[in-house]
C-alpha cells in the first residue's frame, strides 16, 4: 500500500529540512510527501523547494496567504494519491520512526483508521505544560462519551487513514479543529479504529508551538457541532465503502 505523507507547515525553517529527511529515510512504501506551506513568513517553502528538487517523492504546494493547520490540510489531503494518507506536523514534536508501526494495523487489513496515542502506553515523551494534559484528557472523555469510541489521545497529531476515507471527507473547520472534526466523521463512517503508541517530544512557546486557548475552546464548540448537528451524508463527499 502506497503511502502519502501531507506536511502542514508554517513559520517551520528551523525543523522542516529535518523532517523532510526523517520521512524519506523512515516511511515504508512511502510514496508522496507533499508539503502544505501556509503562507509562512520564513524560508520554509524554500527549504522544501530544494528537497523537491532533489527528492522527487516531494510535492510542495503554496497556500496564497496564512490560512490555518486545517485549510493546510484539506489542501493536502485533496493533492495525495496513496492508499494510505497521514498527517506529519512539520515541527519535531512527533518522530517519524514511529510511523511504521503507526500505519502497520492499515497494511494488515485490520483498520481503517490508525491514531498514534501519546497516553495509551507510556514511551519516550518530554515533560511540559500539567493544563494542556488536562484539557486533552477533558476532550478526549467529551468526545469519547458522543462517538462512542474509547480513543485515549483525540488531540494527537499523528493520524493515518485509507487513501478515500479521507479524500472523501468534507473538513470545514479552521485552525486546529481538524482533531475533533475528523474524528467525529470517522466515527459516524463506523470505521476500524486502532490506537498505537507514540513518542512525544513537545514545544514550549518559546520554542515554536502554536496552539492556545481559544483552540481549546474552539474543540468543545465542535465536539457538539460535528457529533450532534452533522449527519453522515453531508460529512462526506462520497461515502466509502468499508
């Protein structure tokens, strides 16, 4: 199963050269990696460029202006040819050498869907902000109790999915409401969820990370939106066959 690897990056000059190369030494079956830059303000696209230029996996797409991790992503995602598709933020908080065995469940044919859990099986994980292990956890119990599902991390940021489950998603939020939105429609598609352990190695402020509280208020205004008030058929596009 070829595999598409989709990059959103923005104002990541100091990571992205090091994450372009993880991924081609790391992916199995990789096949694309195609870099969202989101109107970055720094040398991210250029540094891409010149991968692209030496690495023909890689496919570099320019946002026309700073339109959010979200609209990055819809962006990608709809440019990906794989058979499976996975997020890689561009900073280094997750290690692609865990990827192999983050999309091992979808090779085998055991699921749909693969979300690496930072919190289900302790690994190598940096130790930071005590109020942003909370609020994850408070997300992951509120949409937990309205999809069902005993997901134990729903904001990772290391997800993979069959190539036309996510092609067919229609992803209307902004910011970094891609988390909670998307995992209210796989749930709502019945989709083989399988949860894999991750290491962590997380930013402070200082060091680049982007995510604030208005995120987080933003995630329990969709937990409501997309579990309550959006059916299956206008979650998608087409529906997949599972």
């Amino acid at each position: 199963m070829r595999v598409s690897v989709v990059v959103p990056a923005y104002n990541e000059e100091k990571t992205i050269a090091d994450v372009l190369s993880a991924l081609i030494r790391e992916v199995p079956d990789l096949h694309e990696i195609i870099v969202v830059d989101d109107g970055s303000k720094d040398r991210t696209a250029e540094i891409a460029e010149s991968y692209r230029q030496q690495h023909p996996q890689v496919k570099v797409i320019r946002q026309p202006k700073n339109m959010g991790k979200t609209a990055a992503l819809r962006t990608g995602f709809a440019a990906t040819t794989g058979e499976i598709v996975l997020v890689q933020d561009a900073d280094l908080e997750y290690d692609p050498a865990d990827i192999a065995q983050l999309i091992e469940p979808i090779q085998k044919g055991l699921a749909d869907v693969a979300y690496g859990s930072r919190f289900m099986i302790r690994r190598a994980s940096r130790v930071l902000y005590f109020r942003h292990y909370l609020a994850n956890h408070f997300l992951t119990f509120l949409s937990n109790l309205l999809t069902d599902l005993n997901l134990s991390d729903v904001e990772t940021g290391y997800k993979a999915f069959r190539g036309e489950i996510i092609r067919n998603m229609i992803i209307e939020t902004k910011g970094f409401g891609f988390e909670i939105e998307v995992t209210a429609k796989v749930a709502k598609l019945k989709c083989r969820v399988y949860e894999v352990p991750i290491s962590y190695h997380g930013r402070t402020y200082e060091e680049g990370k982007k995510i604030g509280v208005k995120d987080g208020i933003d995630a329990l205004f969709y937990i409501f939106k997309y579990n309550l008030f959006v059916g299956l058929k206008k979650s998608f596009k087409k529906i997949p066959e599972l």
